[in-house]
C-alpha cells in the first residue's frame, strides 16, 4: 500500500509546528552529516496494515525539541526527556498516519535507541517509503514500512 507523499511530508510538518513551532523542511533526500549521535524512534502498526512508523533525527533536533516542549535549557534536559520528547512527536505522527491507511488497525508504544553507532533494521518489509526532512542543518528521516505476509 502506498500513501501519498504530499500528506506524509503535511502530517510531519504539522506536527512539528503544532506541537514544536517549528518549521521543518522538506529534503529531497537524507542530509548526510558527520558521525554524531542519532536517536530513532519506531512504531509498530497492527491490524489489516502490517508495518511500522520509524523516526530517526540527530539528537540536536531532538534536544531542540526538547528544550521547546519542556521549556528547559538544553543544558537541563537528561536522556528520559530526550526519550519522551521522541517518542512523543513519532506517536504523534503514527497516529495521524494510521488514520490515513484503510481498515481497522491499533499502534504500538514507541521503541526508542539512541547512541552514535548503530543500524535499525526490520524483517520481512515488504515495501519501505523514506521521507527526508532538515531544519537550520540538522535532519530527519521519517520511514514508512509495511511488511509481507
């Protein structure tokens, strides 16, 4: 099943100024930066879709985030609000989602990992659909799996 680029990149967008008042923009593809810490985010999806939401950002946008929806100098912020803050917008953003695809299907509790050498894969995807996304340099990928049988 494939759903239409121009509502993902709206949902994402949304979210991001709704909740954060931030613009983020749309990227034509992943931006590469040099090695640092990442932070991702996954959702399963359950039902008549099979699948999942998976969010990964540098950990900057993440403590940018942070600091906004806590209201908290990055400074003051520790891992758990970083985890929060992640799991949060990527919900968000699954439940917005979810609503777009046919059927009757439920969401899970977001799964997040962070650190700065690691590869987040998924089994038996069936087709996989990445949306790329910067703000003042920093980026994130939004990707929308659906598995087989």
């Amino acid at each position: 099943m494939r759903l239409e680029e121009a509502q993902i990149r709206s949902i994402v967008r949304s979210v991001w100024s709704t909740q954060l008042g931030l613009e983020i923009q749309d990227a034509d593809e992943p931006v590469q930066s040099a090695p640092s810490q990442w932070m991702t985010a996954a959702i399963h999806i359950n039902g008549d879709f099979r699948g999942g939401i998976r969010i990964e950002c540098s950990r900057a946008l993440v403590q940018r985030a942070a600091s906004i929806m806590f209201d908290r100098p990055t400074d003051q912020l520790n891992e758990e609000d970083e985890r929060d803050v992640i799991g949060e917008l990527t919900n968000v953003v699954a439940g917005n989602i979810k609503a777009l695809i046919p059927g009757s299907n439920s969401i899970s509790l977001p799964t997040i990992i962070g650190g700065s050498d690691y590869k987040v894969s998924a089994l038996d995807v069936k087709s996989s659909e990445d949306y790329s996304f910067r703000l003042d340099g920093e980026s994130m990928t939004v990707t929308i799996l659906e598995h087989g049988s």
